[in-house]
C-alpha cells in the first residue's frame, strides 16, 4: 500500500499512543466519557438484570404502590442534561482550540487527489504521501482537492480534517513524539480509497533542517511563486509602477478590505484563491473589475505557490489565521 | 375499566375533513420540496451576490409578470368555482369556472414556453456555450431552470386534475363532491403560492441595482 | 382453544351463522391480495418485500465481513467493493429499516389500536406499498446493470462528477421509494387524527401509536428534502450542471446540508417506531404499566422535533463554520435527554413487575441494552473534540450500527414474535424464539463491540483493504457475523413452520392489553365483530390478584 513501511506500534488492542500537543487532552476527555458512560451502561444493565431476576414471574413480590413518579422523573431529566451541558462545553474548548494555529506555525501546502497526497515546504521540497516534520514545532497545513472530497486523517494525533475541492481547509499540529505515524484518507473518495495512505514522519528538529535542505535545489514555495507572479503578469497591474489601477499586494493576507458592494472582509488564502480564480465574485471597492481570471492556467499547487509568496511580502497578525 | 364502545368507521361526511388534512399534509412536504432549492437559492445569492444580479437581468421581466397576473388570475376563479359547487344548480358555472382556470394555466405554460424559447435563443441554457461569464451567473440559471420546471410540472398536474373535475361536473358525475372540489383547489392556490415566492426570486431581486 | 374452532352444535335446521372470514381467507387469489385496500394484507405484502431486501442487503454485509476477515483485499476486486458497501447501505436504509416497522407493524396494528376499520386513505396504502416496490425493482435494477459505488450517502462531487457507476439510476429508485414513505406517513397522521374510537383521547393512545404518529411527522418533513436532492444529483449528473460544483460555483458543503437534513431525522424515523414497539412489549411481560407514560409522549415529540435541529453534526470536520458546529453538537447533546428519560423508564417498568422472559421480552430488553450503548456512543461523536478524531472511523459505523441493528432490528424481530399469533393466528416454537433471540443478542455485540475498538485506533470507514494492525479486531468482528447470521436465519425456518394448522393459537395468548388483542387471531377483515372497548389506562397491567393468562394449550402443545 503506496510501499508505507511498519509503522511503529504503541498499545494493545484497542489504544494507540497520543503523538500531538492535543492528544492527552483528547485522551483525557475520552477517558471521561468512557468512565460515565460505562457506569450509566453498566448501571441499565445491572438494574434491568437485577429487576429481571429479583422480579421475575413468580417470585412473589408485594403490591405495587401507588408510584409518586415525578420527582425521579425530573431528576433523570435534569441530570442527564447538566452533566451533558458540561461535556459540551469541555470538548468545544478542545475543539476551538484547534481552529487557532499559532503564528510561528511552519506552514505546509498540501493537494489530495485520487489517490495521493502531494505536500510541499515552504522551501519548495515536495513530498508524496509522506510529510516531514520537526518535532515540537508546530506545523500548519493548508488544503485542497483537485477532484472528490477526501480528509486528511492522522489517528496518533488525533486530528482530522475534509479536504475539499474548490476551497481551502485547514489543519495544525505540534507532534510531540519521534516516529512515524498513519497517514489516512478518510472520506471516500473512489476505487482507490483505502490506498491513500501516507505517514507523518517526525524528526528531531535538526535533522528537519537538515533533510529540508537536502533534496533536489528547487526554489522555495515563495520564490517560485514569485517567478509564477512575473510569468502569469500579475506584476504587470499589482506592482506599483504600473499603468494599470489595480490593488496593491504586499502583506494583503490578513488585510481588511472594502468591496464594491459594501462588504468589509479580511483577505485570507481562500479570497486570494477565488480572486485568482474568479476575479469578478470580490471586486475592491474603487476599482475596476477589469482583471482577468486565470482558471484553467494555474494548478493548484501554483496557487498555493502564489499564496506563499504574497505571505513572504508580509502579512498582518490576522493573517496567519487558519482558513475554513 | 370504563368500557366506550367505538363505533364503526369515520362517518361519511367526515370524509371532506379527512381528505383535506390530507390534501394539507401534501402541501407541507410540497413546501419543504421547494425549500431546499429556495436554500440552495439563498447560499448561492449569499456567495454571488453580484453573478446572482447579473444573471437576474435577463428573465424576461414583463412575460414573468403577465404570468404572475395569469395565475393569480386563476386562483381568484377556481376560488369561485369552490363557491359555486356548493350549490349543485349552478353546476354549470362550477364546470366553466373550472375550464377557465385549467385554461388560464395552459395560457401559462404557453408564456413560460415563449420565455424559455427566447432563453434558449440569447444562450442561457446552463450549457457549454452559457452566454454569461459573471461568476455565479450559471448557478442562478441552473436554479431558475430548475424551480420554473418543477413548477411548471406541479402546475401541468394541477390542470389535468382541474380538467378532470371540469369535465366531470360538466357532465354531472356525483365524484366532485364540494369538499373535493375544495381540496382540489387548495392544491392549485399552492401551486400559486409557490410562483408567487419565485416570482420575485428570479425576476425582481436586485434587478436595477 | 382456539377461536377459530368455535363449533356451535346446532340442529341441522338452523344453519350455523358464519363467522366472517378471517382477512387472511377473505379472498385466495393474488389478484385479491394485489388489488387489496385492506391494511392488513398491505402490511403482508410490505412484510414479504422487506423480508427479501433484507436478505439481500445482509448477503452484501456477509461479503463484506468475509473480505473484512483479512487484511488484503483479494476476495473482490476494489470496485466491488465499494458497491457492496453501497448496495449494503442503500438497501439497509431505503429498503428495509426505514419502512420496517411501520409499513408493516404500523399499517397493521394502527387502525386495530385505534378502533377503526383501517387506515384514512386505504388506496394511498396500496399505492405506498407498489411505489416502495418500483423503487425497490430500479434500485435492484441499478444492483443488475454493475451497481453503484458512492456509498449511500453519495457525496458530492464524487457521485456528481467522478463515479463511473449507476448512480442516476440508483437515486431515481430511492426518490420513488421517497414518495412510498411520504404517503406512508400521510396517511398515518390523518389517520390518527380522525379515525380514533370515541373516548380514545390522545393521553389513552398505546405509545406505539404516538411513535408511529412522530415517525409519520419526520416522514412527510423530511423526506421531501432527500427527493430534491436526488432530483439535484441526477440533474447535475445527466446534465453537466453544477449546483455542487465549485468549478460552476456550487458548493459541496450545500449538498451535504441538504442531504442530512433528511438522513438525521431518518435515524430517527428508524428508531421511533422501534421505540414504540418495546413500549407495548415490555408492560405485557412485566406486567405493570409503563413507567411514566406523559414522559415517554412528550419524549417522543422531543426527540422528532430536536432532531430536525442536530444534522450538522455529520459535518463537525467538513470545512463548515465552526460557530455552525458549536450549535450541532450542543443541539445534539440536548436530543440525547428524552431518550435518556425512555431508557430509564423502560427500566423503571421492570421494578416490582412481574417478569416473563418469553421471545418478545428478550428482543425487547436486548434493545434497552443495546440502545443505551449505542445512545452513549453518540455521545462521543456529538463531543466536538472527540468526533474530530472518531468521525468515518468505524467507531461510528460501530455506533449506528448499534442503534439501528442492536436497536431497530431487534425491535423489528421483537414485534415479529409478539403479534405474529395475532397476524397469523399461530403461534412460534417459544424455544426456538428464544434462542434465535440470544444468538441474535450475542452476535451482534460480538460483530459489533469490536468495531468501537478499531474505530478508535483509527481504522477509517469504507476502506476495502488495511494495515495489518487492524487485523485481529477485523477477524474478531467477522466471526461474530457468523454468529448473527446464524441467528437472523432462524427465525426464518421456525416462522414457516410455525404456519401449519396444528399451532393454531387464542386471540390474546400473551395476555396483552391494547384493542388489537380483543379481535380475533387472526382479525377479520372489517377488523372488529363487536366494536372494542376502550380501558380507563391504556397500560393497566397492574395488580397481581389479575389472573394471568394461561398460554394456550395449543401453543404449549408446538413448543419442542
């Protein structure tokens, strides 16, 4: 199955180790419910075995009385509700948490397609169905699909996200432990489902550097975006000394902007993506909506190029916020 | 134990009340038939605002609007033919007021077939050669083409029944009781209502903007 | 003795009066049975034609489990795979759990339980049955042609742009079957609103009818959405037009809220009715009265108007707004409360009754059990944190298969032992029943339970071949499939058995209250000789100076 090698094994039958700063929490919160929701089960069971054997057909049992049924009814009403109400809030703080990567996030383009994972560094070094990591320093994936849906599933972390076509999703980790993990695709995406597989391989951050340099020369992410920037003309209306009116670029990830028709939105990788793509859904207020799209002439790995470069012209503290 | 004995099926005149809570049940998975497109139709102006508006601009505005006079039209008429079969002497004007209105809807399928003649004409069809590159304009079109078709099929269902009772009043059969008759055109003033929300969805919002 | 064979000696110059023919004798030709209007007989036909589409849909899960016993994929190739998956799915939904129970046991029991002499729209009935049919046969058709291969929940864009299978086809089938559930439902409603006995208030219904009336509710409110969607997918992928395109500005993420908007509330058109059933079940054999009736009503409502409310909870990681998915899994949390409060007065039920364990009793508790745990389960896939991690995993497929096998099924089988002497007029081998029960009951967790576990090391769903960590608990879950096979294959031989004339059975021989119980087995067409009386309690089993019904001894006489 795409030549993945043995995956180190942690656990017995059913547990598999945390590899990521949220796996104890998730562990943790788990571990919980598993405690409540046995005793409640192990609870209906017992008293319906106990019920069925202390009252079974002739065991002779008194007079039913007359049952004063209310109060227990709202006590196994209420409870149950309370009790629920926490358990909401407490994995709804997990799960905000992952929605806010932190800035120093290394950042990670990734496109699924049936049936692989193309991933890219920032410094340009593209990976297939494997992703290097450093250890202990958090990484955050941007992604999208060049066809169906598929999720980018790594169990050892306990992270999961749908990979969708025609957007960006995103998705951070910190791995917390050397190794090699699963990588899984999750959403069925065709014949060839169960053959996406992948794996994380964790490094100690050295050796990251290390192997990150290594590899063929290739410019980085940004740079190469950079020359797809010439290449396409975009330079030729978004750098300053052009004829064309047209909205500057530099640090707009995370910039707030004015649209035509009066919205106020923060560009983020999904607005520069459509603005790429269809250039006429977001027009700036002020200009014309005279650029042209370029659907069909850059794949999705240019965009994802593009995008890294303008990230390098700067961007404002919003800007590193993980797309939805 | 208290003992009521129950009697024997629903009288006969319960049948109208019978039929028409049924007739209503109907109606409401009508409406949420057309919701998820009237949904769809709300996520795609909430993402395209400006294709959505583009797109608008070419209904047919005026045909859109003498169709919309058609049908109300019609629903005042069959509301009439309701009126009048509660009076069996005046069953001819029960079986005229029946033919109208089935008339009137054939007059709207005929204006609705002009108007998809002429869409067809300027490319407008969600095809490859769709004539407009806004984005979001094909999406609406998809849209429009796919509520006014399945309106206009509900509709063309509406006639025959119409017909069917127009025909059979005429010739003076027992079957269209007044409660029939009724629940009969409760279904054609839904069908009203139906274009009545589509009417401003696909040919006002935002058309001078 | 049994009812039939009342034999009035008379002398030869008064003849006899006739009893009116039972509905099963009311006419002998197919062509009587396949014009019929009368409930019964559609409850019949819909029972033969769910029997057949669940054996099909548990071939294609035996398949399944047989490729799942190993690692590798080398039983069947990956396509077929994926459209057995799919067939599975499809048919396990569709065609089998949503109608079950109240195709068959609704349409049967509900104008018995109410007093009427059928239900409000009869024809609609026959039509309902012949629209389940002809969506059946073009979903078969679809199977014959090469099948389908998007899962049941054909995702776009894969079922709209990427599936070279008979997906058009398929769905064209399940919008018709769409349209049988709806005057399914719409009959039901109207039916339990005007056709009730004088006297038979809404607080005096058996909680069987107050299932079925919500079911009915979800049915004609949800089903339209699934047809509009069907209709959308065939469009888009007969015509090239994109409403789910993002190449066309269409949005995927539309066409998952749309479809779950009806597949939630489904789950629970699948459970009300079950719950229903171990309502009427559990009283009898405890004999005592339901623990709590209001609550167990307004439970019911609670559960069919929340879950309108919690389908977002599919989509916790799929792209959409994580405020949209604060107020799914709270949602969800909060549809989990009334069918805590049913579980618990299930049990409740059982405290100083007087306990029988006979076949129906043990589907019936099988189900509080299981459902507990599959409810439970649910639990931690509405926890946001947890679900990132468990979602298409088979820690779901683990969960919903508990709750609508453990569950659905098992209430299914439940109402098979308990009115099958009412529909039949004869009585099952009690033995056999129970056993089947237990091997159903062990088999099913043994399948099943193992599959929490593998979803939580994180073995995705729908996958046909997987790492080989995955494999004893693979191997465990497919021999428990033997097992349960086993189990779900023996009612089938002892049923058929049970039809011969010598296991003639009473009108009541489990002693039940409700007003089906008062008609003869099996009940004549018009369904009552005599109109039945209403009780003061709808459930008054209560006191022990009752005298329990003997069971007949006709039926003792047929027990192995």
């Amino acid at each position: 199955m795409n030549g993945v090698a043995d995956i180190a094994r942690d656990g017995g039958v059913a547990w598999l180790g945390g590899a990521s700063s949220v796996a104890p929490r998730w562990d943790l919160l788990f571990g919980a419910m598993v405690l409540l929701c046995g005793t409640v089960a192990l609870g209906v069971c017992i008293a319906i075995l106990a019920f069925s054997i202390r009252y079974r057909a002739g065991a002779g049992r008194g007079e039913p009385g007359p049952q004063r049924t209310r109060a227990i009814e709202i006590a196994w009403t209420a409870t149950p509700l309370a009790i629920f109400i926490v358990l909401f809030v407490w994995a709804a703080h997990d799960f905000v948490e992952l929605y806010r990567p932190p800035a120093d996030a290394l950042p990670v383009a990734v496109v699924a397609k049936q049936w692989m994972w193309k991933l890219q560094h920032r410094n340009g070094r593209r990976e297939i169905n494997e992703l290097h990591v450093p250890l202990g320093q958090p990484v955050r994936l941007l992604m999208t699909s060049q066809d169906a849906i598929h999720s980018f599933f790594v169990p050892a972390f306990r992270l999961k996200q749908d990979v969708v076509p025609g957007r960006y999703t995103g998705l951070w980790f910190t791995a917390t432990k050397l190794g090699e993990f699963r990588l899984f695709c999750a959403e069925y995406c065709g014949t060839d489902h169960s053959q996406m597989l992948g794996r994380i391989v964790v490094m100690p951050p050295a050796e990251y550097t290390r192997w990150l340099g290594s590899g063929n020369e290739q410019p980085s992410l940004a740079q190469y975006g950079f020359a797809l920037f010439r290449s396409l003309g975009c330079s030729g209306c978004h750098e300053p000394a052009s004829t064309v009116h047209a909205p500057s670029l530099d640090g707009i990830l995370g910039r707030t902007v004015h649209l035509q028709d009066g919205r106020t939105i923060v560009a983020d990788e999904n607005y520069v993506r459509d603005s790429i793509l269809v250039p006429r859904k977001d027009v700036v207020a002020g200009f014309a909506p005279v650029m042209p799209s370029f659907a069909g002439q850059v794949s999705e790995e240019d965009i994802e190029a593009l995008i890294a470069y303008l990230r390098s012209t700067g961007a404002t503290a919003a800007g590193a916020g993980a797309p939805r | 134990m208290s003992a009521i004995a129950a009697p024997a099926l629903a009288a006969a005149d319960d049948a109208p009340r019978t039929a028409q809570l049924g007739m209503w049940i109907f109606l409401g998975t009508e409406v949420l038939f057309f919701g998820g497109l009237f949904v769809a139709y709300a996520v795609g102006r909430a993402h395209w605002p400006h294709g959505f508006a583009v797109a608008s601009r070419h209904t047919d505005v005026v045909l859109g609007t003498v169709n919309t006079a058609v049908l109300l039209t019609s629903s005042a008429i069959v509301a009439f033919a309701v009126a009048c079969a509660d009076h069996p002497a005046q069953r001819r004007w029960t079986a005229l007021a029946l033919w109208a209105t089935a008339a009137l809807g054939v007059v709207f399928l005929a204006i609705k077939g002009v108007e998809y003649a002429h869409e067809w004409s300027e490319h407008l069809f969600p095809l490859a050669d769709f004539a407009l590159t806004e984005p979001g304009a094909e999406l609406f079109w998809v849209l429009y083409f796919v509520m006014t078709i399945l309106h206009s099929v509900h509709l063309l269902i509406g006639i025959v029944g119409v017909a069917a009772f127009a025909r059979a009043t005429g010739a003076g059969k027992s079957w269209p009781t007044p409660g029939r008759v009724d629940t009969m055109a409760l279904y054609w003033h839904f069908v009203d209502i139906v274009w009545i929300v589509l009417y401003p969805l696909l040919y006002l919002v935002e058309r001078h903007a | 003795m049994s009812s039939v064979s009342d034999v009035i000696v008379r002398p030869p110059s008064a003849p006899a009066p006739a009893p009116s023919p039972s509905y099963l004798e009311d006419g002998h030709t197919l062509r009587s049975w396949l014009t019929t209007h009368d409930h019964k007989r559609i409850a019949i036909l819909y029972a033969i034609s769910i029997t057949v589409f669940f054996f099909i849909g548990g071939l294609a899960a035996t398949v399944i489990r047989l490729e799942l016993a190993t690692p590798a994929g080398d039983l069947v190739s990956h396509d077929t795979y994926n459209k057995l998956f799919t067939a599975h799915g499809v048919i396990m939904v569709w065609l089998f759990l949503i109608p079950s129970i109240p195709s068959v046991f609704g349409n049967f029991l509900i104008p018995l339980m109410i007093g009427a002499k059928d239900l409000a729209f009869p024809r609609l009935n026959l039509l309902s049955w012949y629209l389940y049919v002809a969506g059946g046969a073009i979903v078969l058709a679809a199977l014959a042609l090469g099948g389908v291969d998007t899962g049941w929940t054909f995702y776009a864009p894969y079922a709209t742009m990427f599936s070279n299978s008979w997906v058009a086809l398929t769905l064209v089938g399940v919008f018709v079957v769409g349209f049988s559930s709806i005057l399914t439902g719409l009959n039901f409603i109207v039916t339990v609103h005007t056709l009730r006995a004088p006297g038979l208030g809404w607080f005096k219904l058996p909680l069987f009818v107050w299932a079925h009336y919500a079911t009915a509710i979800i049915l004609v409110l949800a089903t339209p959405v699934l047809a509009i969607t069907t209709l959308l997918v065939v469009a888009e992928r007969l015509l090239q037009i994109g409403v789910f395109d993002p190449a066309h500005g269409g949005d995927p993420l539309l066409f998952q809220h749309l479809f779950w908007f009806y597949s939630h509330p489904a789950v629970y058109i699948m459970v009300l009715p079950a719950m229903g059933v171990v309502s009427e079940i559990v009283p009898c054999f405890a004999r005592k009265r339901i623990f709590g009736y209001r609550f167990m009503a307004y439970a019911i409502l609670g559960i069919a108007s929340i879950g309108f409310l919690v389908w977002g909870h599919h989509m916790f990681v799929s792209g959409q707004s994580l405020a949209a998915s604060l107020v799914f899994s709270l949602l969800s949390f909060l549809v989990a409360v009334p069918s805590a409060i049913k579980v618990f007065n299930w049990t409740a039920t059982l405290y100083k009754g007087s306990i029988r364990f006979d076949a129906p009793m043990l589907y019936a508790l099988g189900f509080v059990g299981l459902f507990t745990i599959g409810g439970l389960t649910g639990l931690f896939v509405a926890s946001l944190a947890l679900d990132v991690h468990l979602t298409d995993t088979y820690f779901v497929v683990a969960h919903f298969h508990y709750i609508m096998v453990g569950g659905s099924v098992m209430a299914y089988f439940g109402a098979l032992h308990f009115w099958w002497p009412k529909a039949t007029g004869r009585m099952y081998p009690e033995l056999w029943g129970r056993i089947a029960a237990v091997l159903i009951f062990v088999g099913f967790n043994l399948t099943f339970f193992p599959q929490f576990l593998l979803g939580l090391r994180g073995m995705p769903r729908r996958y046909h071949a997987y790492p080989p960590e995955f494999h004893q608990l693979h191997m465990a879950s497919s021999m428990g499939a033997v097992v349960l096979a086993l189990g779900y294959l023996l009612p089938l031989v002892y049923f058929a058995y049970s039809l011969r004339a010598t296991c003639r059975t009473s009108a009541n021989p489990f002693g039940a209250l409700g007003l089906e119980w008062q008609t003869r087995s099996p009940p004549p067409t018009h369904n009552f000789d005599r109109p039945p009386t209403v009780p003061e309690h709808v459930y008054d089993y209560a006191t022990p100076t009752k005298a329990e019904p003997a069971r007949t001894p006709a039926a003792q006489a047929t027990s192995p």
